[in-house]
C-alpha cells in the first residue's frame, strides 16, 4: 500500500511569524509518521506545505499560483526558503530513524501557458522502490510565459496520486476537517458546489488559495482524500476515516 500524506504549511510553522517552525506540531506529526512506518512498513510520500517560509517570501515578493516572476532573486529566495523548511523535516525524520530524501519540485515541475502541469514521477517511484520516504514541498515552478510561478503541495499531492499507485491520500492541517458555514466539520464533499459557500481564503498569508483552491484540488483526485486536524493523523494512518472525506475520483 502506498500513502501520500501532506502536512499544512499552517500546521508546522508559525504562519504569521516569518520563518519560524511549530516544534510541537511539528514533532508529534513525524512522531505519528514514524511509528505508522514502522508499524506496518507501508510505503509513504509525504509533502508539506510552505507556511511561513515559502508564502512569506512568495507574498512579499507578489508571486502566486497565477502571478509569476522572471527575477532570479525571487525563485532562489522562495526556493531557498522551502529548502531550509524542507531541511528541518527531513532531519526530524531522520531521527525518528525513517530513511527520508528531499525531493525538490523546482527542478523537476513545469507549467505550460494555460498551467497545466507536468510532474515526473519516475524518480519518487524508484526512491519507494528502494525503500526510502521522499519527502516533497511546495515551491516555485517555471510557466511558459510567466517565469516562475507557485506549485502548492496540494497540486502535488495531485500529480503523485494521478502517477503512481496511491491508495490513500491524507491531508492533515489545523483544522479538523472541511468547516461548514456553522463550524462543523462537513462529513463529505462529492462536489465542489456542497461547500461553495461556507469556503474561504486562509487567515494567514497564502499564495495557494486556501480551503478553497484545496478542496478544488483534491477533487481531481484519482482516490478519496481525507482532510483532518492533527488529532486525526494517528486514525488516519490506522486505516480510519477522520475529518472530511472529499470524494474525488472515487
């Protein structure tokens, strides 16, 4: 079985404080990650999103999923950025004693004019196949025509699901689920339109579109994906069905 799980940006940083990792969140998810490996030695992709690392410098530099930059300065520092995050999970992974390998979107991805995306995945089949974790993140991609635009983990989380033989797929934030317009977690999302309404953009600074462009995203979806707080990650990795289930292609 293979899992692709991806951790919220928001969830292990500090979104509102630049650069600066959430060392609880942080730990007790790769605690979780570290003990599901082990318990059942399933193959897992896992992806994280730039919290207050690569949206800080995104945003400060105006470069989105949409608007792109042809200033070299700017795709090394959004770059670099995700790299230092990427860094400190892959480190913490390794002392748990999970064999994890940075893999970097920027040198792989690429968008064409009408940003359809193109994400080899050859190279995250073979690292499963030897037994590594690969360890992806959000990061500036090359546009035709636009320079560099954002590639957000969401999207690949996408690519990883459409390529290769993913059977689960969990996206784990700081919130519990997808919230309805009371609040409440929202069981099941079949189409976009279900939840239009009560659905927003982040509360801190993000380039990628929020629960909105996620749930957008995830419906693309070969499988079902699950959409749940950080209290739901052990359930998730237990084969349970915490949070929103967003049904996809299912």
């Amino acid at each position: 079985m293979t899992t692709v799980l991806k951790l919220g940006g928001s969830l292990i940083t500090e979104k509102d404080s630049r650069e600066t990792v959430d060392e609880d969140a942080l730990g007790a998810a790769l605690d979780a990650v570290a003990e599901a490996r082990e318990a059942t030695g399933e193959d897992l992709i896992l992806v994280h999103g730039g919290g207050s690392f690569g949206h800080y410098h995104a945003a400060e530099r105006g470069v989105t999923a949409t608007e792109g930059t042809r200033d070299a300065r700017d795709v090394v520092a959004i770059h670099d950025a995700m790299g230092r995050l990427n860094a400190t999970v892959v480190d913490g992974l390794h002392d748990r004693d999970v064999s994890a390998v940075p893999v970097r979107p920027l040198s792989l991805a690429s968008k064409d004019a009408d940003a359809v995306l193109d994400f080899p995945t050859l190279g995250v089949e073979r690292l499963l196949e030897e037994g590594f974790c690969p360890v992806l993140h959000g990061d500036g991609v090359v546009q035709t025509g636009a320079g560099v635009t954002i590639l957000s983990g969401d999207e690949i989380v996408v690519a990883l699901a459409r390529s290769l033989p993913v059977d689960r797929v969990g996206l784990c934030s700081t919130v519990p689920g997808v919230l309805d317009s009371e609040g409440a977690v929202v069981d099941r999302i079949d189409q976009y339109e279900d939840v239009a309404a009560a659905l927003g953009g982040s509360d801190a600074t993000d380039v990628t579109g929020g629960m909105a462009g996620k749930v957008r995203t995830l419906l693309e979806l070969p499988v079902p994906a699950h959409v749940f707080g950080p209290d739901g990650l052990r359930a998730f990795f237990d084969g349970d069905a915490p949070g929103t289930l967003v049904a996809g292609g299912e």
